[in-house]
C-alpha cells in the first residue's frame, strides 16, 4: 500500500461482503496541485464507503468526509491485508486529517527549484 492517498497510482476497490475486488488507476496521481481532492472525489464516485490509507491530508479527508466516505489508516502491508483488518475492526478511524497539506508531493517527482510546496521561496509578504 502507498501511504500517500492523493498521489497512490491506484486503488482497489473491495466488496466487503463478496471480498470481490476491481482496481482503479488513480487519475490524481501525477496531477500538478488538488490530487488529494481530486483522489477523494474519484473514491466517492467509484462507490468507496471507507478509503483504508497510510495518509490523507486536509483537503482530501474534507472532500472525502463530505462525500459521507470513512477514513481508516492504515501502517503498510498489502491491500488485502488492510481490508481483513478493516473487516475485523482493528483500524482506526480519523477524525480528522493525518498529514499536512502538500506532504505527499516531492517524493522523487522532480519538483526542481519550486520546492514541490515544501517553503522554497514563495512567501506572502
């Protein structure tokens, strides 16, 4: 599993009572800005009612508390195995965001002298 929600190259969507499975390419994943919201909202469209992940920053657990989708996190292993912890309710819930906004971006993406929204310049003042 990739900790990263809004940049994961994609996810699996599992029936929690037929245990099947269909796996979706994350159309966010290389998105320049807004792929945690973008994420969320193609969860909700696909029909997640729970997303089981490592991370979700602010805006993308806001898009996806308002689409009435769960967050449940998750420390590694494989999907399969998140969803049988899911299935047995051994993850914990958030309540709230997990991770900053932008954490997810640099990662070897090649974010160059625009320092992928780590404070590299650009300041208000």
């Amino acid at each position: 599993m990739d900790p990263r929600f809004g940049r994961t190259p994609s996810f699996v969507l599992v029936d929690a009572e037929t245990g099947e499975w269909s796996a979706h390419a994350n159309p966010a994943a290389t998105a320049g800005q807004g792929a945690g919201i973008e994420a969320a909202r193609f969860a909700a469209e696909v029909g997640a009612e729970a997303v089981l992940t490592g991370a979700a920053g602010p805006n993308a657990y806001r898009t996806l508390e308002a689409a009435g989708v769960a967050v449940f996190l998750v420390q590694g292993g494989s999907a399969a195995e998140a969803a049988e912890l899911w299935r047995n309710g051994r993850l914990q819930r958030a309540t709230t965001a997990t991770v900053p906004a932008h954490a997810g971006m640099g990662r070897g993406r090649g974010r160059g002298a625009q320092g992928g929204g780590r404070g590299a310049g650009g300041g208000r003042g």
